[in-house]
C-alpha cells in the first residue's frame, strides 16, 4: 500500500536501476524506500542507462582453444540459512544438478552465514523486516554442502555482508568447523599471519581463490582487527583497489595459474548491475590481474560477459571472465526472480605456449518449491515446458534478459 503511491511519483523512474552504496551503515531514508520498493512491489528491468546495455550486447572475446580439459572449477553462489534450507524440505534438492556442479575437480560458492554450534541458530523468514543476525547449524550446513550424495566444497568464501553477525568469535568457529569438515576458506582470517587467499592444484595447474566483502551491514571491525575480514568499499565509485592488488601479487608469487575472486557487492533486485559495478569489475581485471569474478549479493541472476584486459603483472593479453550475480544458490526468499540462479563451470587447459586458459559455462537453474520440498532444475528444461505458472513466467523474463545480455558463455 505505501508503494502504490511511489508507482505513481517515481514509477517511471524507478523502471531504470541506480547505482547507490546499499549500505545499511550509510543509507539514506530515502534509499531505504527506493531498496523496499525493489524488493517488495517492483524491480528495475531495465540497465541504468543505454550505454550499459550496449556494453552487454557488443563483441567479446572468443572462447579459448584448449585441446585437452585438465582441470574443471564449479562456482555456485550465496548459501543462505533460509527456514526452509532444512533437511526434511530438501530429500530431493540436488538430484538433479548435484553430480554435474558437484563433480568438478574444485567446487566453491559464498558462505552466507557464520556457523558456531554453540550458539542458537537465526534462521532467515521469508518476509524480511527487522535486522537479521544469521546463524546455522551443521544440518544446514549439511544441505549446503550435497545433503551427504556427494564430496562436497572445497573452498568457501566468507566475506559477506552477514561475516560479523556472531560478532569476531564466530568469524573463528566458522573457519574452524570448516577446517574440522576439510573445507578451506577465503575472505576472513584467524590469525593477522595468515594468507588472505587460497592455493590448490589440480593436474598440474594451480588455482587461487580469493574473496571481499563491500559491507558487514551495521558493524564495524575494531581497530585493532581491521584484517579479520577482507573488507572494501566495492560499491563506492572509484574505491581503492590497492589491498586487492596486493593480495592478488601475493597469490600470484605464490604459484597461482588461476585467481578466482568472490566479491559480494552490486545492488540488489535488478536485473543488471549499475554502471559502477561494472566499472569496478573492469577495474579488478586491468588493475589487479584477476582471472575469473564471481559476483554475489544481489539476490537474482544479473548478466555474464569476457572482457580483454592486459595482465598488469606481466603485460599479457588476457580473457576474464565475470558473472555480476550469481544469485541465491541455496536459499528460499520470497521475492520470485530470487528462485532464479547461476553455477559457472569453468574447462582449465594449457594453450600452445603452456599458459593456463580456460572456458566458462553457465548453467542457470530454478529453485521448485512443490508440495513443501525444493528441488533445483535447470532452467532450459523448466521453461521448455509449455504450460508455465505466474512465477515461472516471471522468472522467465529474468532468465531472457541474462541469456540475451550474457554473450560469453552458452547455457
């Protein structure tokens, strides 16, 4: 009702996306009504401007020539504690896509919630009114990770919006019940000593995974513990990518053939990204020398693209690869184009002079809610089907719009 209204002040306007900070610490009253008309009567179909439309629609660069797969990396979205993420909802959710995403040589997604056993759990509500300090259990945990059908992540990011909701000690029971799990972490630490990235190798080729966070809602880190969490001001125009250089430098002296960089930043419920998220991710490529970018927090599906970039550590022409939002992977939120995510599977290979190159793939998926159990489909069989329910043809439209705009990969 308080929406209907603002339809008719700022309806017109409101069609378009805007790119602000959507930052609980520093958002205006008036962002506040912009964000809940987003998200509880209608989100912006449309890119903040034409120019970004056309940058999703030009030429990118080809895929890669790899005669031989060596290696293959599944990157999934946020994992979020929703009250239907529960055992007993989800006997089927990974039936159908759990051995392809699963199946990878190296599997990794954004752990959106701090898990201390010790601590009750905060389960999300589908209606979302008041500030919400996540926590889950290791039942959830245990549908993040494959429901037990499957090995499971590999590595987990943990920057996040939600890194500090059980405050520093629950940054430490997260990276240490992971560790109990033999699951790595990337974006928060326990000691000021350790790396800030993850190194693994496979088949010769070694993959570094590093993770920022542009917020941690209303807290801040204390003075004496701004390296707990690899924090920047990503939704900021023109933020300082210096520590991202540095960490991406330090990957890179370590071995690394390939950086995967999670950042949680974007705006959320809007098709596209606003023009100074993607600003920013050209940046990460030209000025920090990242590979591939996994984008999350916006909750929906947003548009994929290659972007040439010059290496700024050894002056090659490279191919990135970046997916603005890969969406709520596992979660249930109430708002129908979140029922709408991604997974990128990345093909590793070496090309003729021996560099690491690689191809992505997109796989969207659909989150089915029937009979009170979720199940994840991909989406190309679910909207091949004739007969489509209101929130499937509203899901569709999302779907068209990345599959129209994300010309780097084929689903």
């Amino acid at each position: 009702m308080l929406c209907l209204p603002l339809q008719l002040i700022k309806g017109k306007a409101w069609l378009r996306a805007r790119s602000f900070e959507e930052n609980p610490r520093t958002m205006r009253f008036r962002d506040i009504v912009y964000f809940a008309y987003k998200y509880y009567y209608k989100s912006p179909q449309l890119p903040e401007n034409d120019a970004l439309l056309r940058h999703f629609r030009e030429e990118t660069p080809a895929r890669a020539t790899i005669a031989q797969v060596l290696a293959t990396v599944s990157i999934g979205g946020d994992l979020m504690p929703y009250e239907m993420i529960r055992p007993e909802y989800t006997k089927e959710l990974w039936t159908s896509v759990g051995g392809d995403f699963f199946g990878s040589d190296l599997v990794f997604a954004n752990l959106e919630t701090p898990i201390d056993d010790e601590v009750a759990s905060s389960f999300v509500p589908e209606v979302m009114l008041y500030d919400m300090h996540f926590n889950t259990d290791p039942q959830t945990m245990t549908v993040f990770n494959g429901g037990g059908a499957y090995r499971g992540y590999d590595v987990l990011s943990i920057a996040n919006n939600h890194t500090l909701d059980q405050g520093l000690r629950g940054v430490d029971k997260t990276i240490e019940y992971l560790e109990k799990h033999g699951i790595r972490s990337v974006g928060a630490r326990r000691n000021s000593s350790d790396a800030g990235f993850e190194l693994m190798e496979v088949n010769g080729i070694k993959v570094g995974f590093l993770a920022y966070t542009y917020s941690l809602n209303q807290f801040t880190l204390p003075a004496d513990a701004g390296w707990k969490v690899d924090l920047l001001p990503l939704n900021t125009e023109n933020c300082d990518l210096t520590a991202l250089h540095s960490r991406v430098k330090q990957c890179r002296e370590a071995g690394a053939e390939l950086i995967i960089c999670a950042l949680h930043c974007g705006n959320a419920y809007q098709a596209y990204p606003s023009a100074q998220t993607v600003q920013l991710f050209e940046r990460v490529f030209s000025e920090c020398g990242v590979d591939v970018i996994a984008g999350g927090h916006p909750h929906n599906l947003q548009p994929w693209r290659s972007y040439a970039f010059i290496d700024p550590f050894d002056g090659r022409q490279k191919t990135g690869f970046a997916i603005y939002s890969l969406a709520d992977f596992i979660a249930y939120d109430i708002y129908t184009w979140c029922h709408l995510c991604a997974y990128v599977k990345l093909e590793l290979g070496r090309d003729a002079a021996g560099q690491v190159v690689f191809n992505p793939l997109v796989r969207p998926m659909v989150m089915l809610r029937e009979d009170g159990h979720l199940r994840l489909e991909y989406a190309e069989q679910i909207f091949q089907q004739g007969q489509l329910s209101d929130d499937l043809k509203d899901m569709k439209i999302l779907y068209d719009i990345c599959m129209q705009n994300g010309n780097a990969a084929n689903a």
